[in-house]
C-alpha cells in the first residue's frame, strides 16, 4: 500500500501539479550556527489533492509548511506553485495555523474578519460576494455580524478557515488546525474541509499529529522523519469516498493504515 519511492509520482493529473517541492532544503540558525531542518523533500500535490502530513515532533513539519508558503526561504532546492517558482507568499497559496484566536482580530465582526485579506484589492460588491460564499461553506452564514470572542473555538477556526477560502486559494495549508478541538467539532470540521475541498478543487497540505486524521482526510500520506527531516514514506490512500465518520473508520483497510503509518513514524532508518 505505500510507497518508500516518493519521487515516481502519481500519474492522474501528475503533468499539472497544483504544487510542487523539489529537492527542498532548509537551514536555519541555531545558536549561531546553521541548522538543517529539512532536506530532500520532493513532492507532488495534485489540483484537488488532500496531502497529509505527519512525523514526530521535531521533523520540521511546520518548517516545510511555512517554506511552502514562502514564508520560510529554502537553502536548496525550490517550491513552485502552477510550475512558477516561489519568491515569496503567492497569493494563490494560503496557510492556516492552529492558533485560531491569535489569528482574528477580535474588535472586527466575522464577516469583516474574513474580509480582511481580500477587502483592499477587489471591490465591495465583490468583497460581499465572497465573504457570503466562505461563510456558507463553513456553516457560518448565520454569524456574520457576530464577534469573535462571541464564538466557540470551532467556530473561530471556522472563521479563520473561511478567511482563506475567500482568498479563493489554489492550495491551501494547515498547520494541525484542528488540534485544539474537541473530538466531536474536529469530525465535522474534518467533514466540511473534505465538502471544501470537493465544491471547491482547493489542494490541502494537511499536517496533524493524529494519525487518524491523517488516514480519514488523506488522498496521500507523507510520512517525515528524523533530523533534518526527510520523507520516510508516502502512502496512497484507497479509501472509498465519499468518506463517512462511522463507516470508513470502520473499514478493515482504515485500520491497516492506521497501522502502517503508525509504524512508519516508529521505524528506525537502516
Ligand atoms: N526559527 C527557527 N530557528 C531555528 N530553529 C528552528 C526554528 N524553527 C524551528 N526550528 C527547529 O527546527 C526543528 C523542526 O521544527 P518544526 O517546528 O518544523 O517541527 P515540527 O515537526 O513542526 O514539530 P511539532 O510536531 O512539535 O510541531 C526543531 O528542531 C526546531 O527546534
Ligand atoms: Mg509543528
């Protein structure tokens, strides 16, 4: 079922990658001296792609993330997103962190919060438009007027969330987005990113500590291991869809990947 040879890549839509590393290092500094995060990383992400992401604490998962992102440069290698390569943050390309209520500005009401990253360069009428379109695929419709603070934390990530899709992104990146929820909200958020990303063609780069997750969300599972970080394995995810909380996660193939991820985040290199 999975792959160790990350770099024969898929072949539906292979010839138009939303996204793309290649040979992607970054070095940063540590007390003084530079540090290796990561290396080697080449990926593929299909238009439409659900990419997870997962590997132990310290393998650079966020550091990959943000070099996708353009927010982090690389040392070697490069990004490009639709073949162009990245010298900064593309516009096309989001990132969502965890931490939702450091993201929103709390004095703004909800739907001025999702307005927030396109209201300076498209017109009001527009603006309108696509804030109406976010917070309706996030099921948040009824809150526009509401302020934060006035939210539960499922709710403030689903604003945060909404802010990006309003961006109309090509690809969208999430740093564990749903760590901090409960298990109930983070099934339905789990559900709405997968009816997102179905209405939408968005391509998710998903990193999560919850293996579970990884498996129910993924079209693919990047595994990253050790220090600097490098891809241990990437599995092809062959689960039915539409996925469905009860019944996949049931499914004696969910279970074997549950399985072999777990051991592919354990094993030892060699
Ligand atoms: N700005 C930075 N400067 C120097 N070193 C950094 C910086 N950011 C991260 N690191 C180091 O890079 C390594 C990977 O960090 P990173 O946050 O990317 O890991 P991670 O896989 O996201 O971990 P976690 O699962 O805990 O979030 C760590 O050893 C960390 O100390
Ligand atoms: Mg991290």
């Amino acid at each position: 079922m999975g792959s160790a040879d990350h770099r024969s890549e898929p072949g539906a839509g292979a010839s138009n990658p939303a996204f793309e590393c290649r040979s992607v290092i970054v070095e940063l500094l540590h007390k003084y001296n530079r540090k290796r995060i990561i290396e080697n990383i080449s990926l593929l992400v299909r238009s439409g792609e659900f990419l997870t992401i997962v590997g132990a604490s310290g393998t650079g998962k966020t550091t990959l993330l943000r070099a996708m992102g353009g927010l982090t440069p690389t040392s070697g290698g490069s990004v490009l997103v639709h073949g162009k390569q990245l010298d900064g943050p593309p516009d096309d390309v989001v990132i969502v962190f965890q931490d939702y209520s450091n993201a929103l500005l709390q004095w703004r009401t909800v739907a001025s919060n999702v307005a927030f990253g396109i209201e300076r360069r498209l017109d009001r009428k527009e603006v309108g438009q696509r804030v109406r379109d976010a917070l309706a695929l996030v099921g948040l419709e009824k809150n526009a007027e509401d302020y934060p603070w006035q939210l539960s934390g499922g709710m403030q990530q689903r604003v945060q969330i909404a802010r990006a899709l309003a961006l109309r992104p090509a690809v969208m990146l999430m740093d564990e987005p749903f760590a901090a929820l409960d298990a109930m909200t983070k099934a339905s958020m789990q559900d709405e990113l997968l009816r997102v990303r179905d209405r939408t063609g968005t391509s998710f780069v998903f990193i999560t500590h919850d293996i579970e997750e990884a498996v129910y969300l993924g079209d693919r599972i990047v595994v990253l291991k050790g220090s600097p970080g490098r891809i241990e394995q990437v599995f092809d995810i062959g689960l039915p869809a539409p996925r469905d909380q009860l019944s996949t996660r049931q499914l004696p193939q969910f279970l074997e990947y549950r399985y072999a991820v777990h051991q592919a985040i354990g094993r030892e290199h060699g």
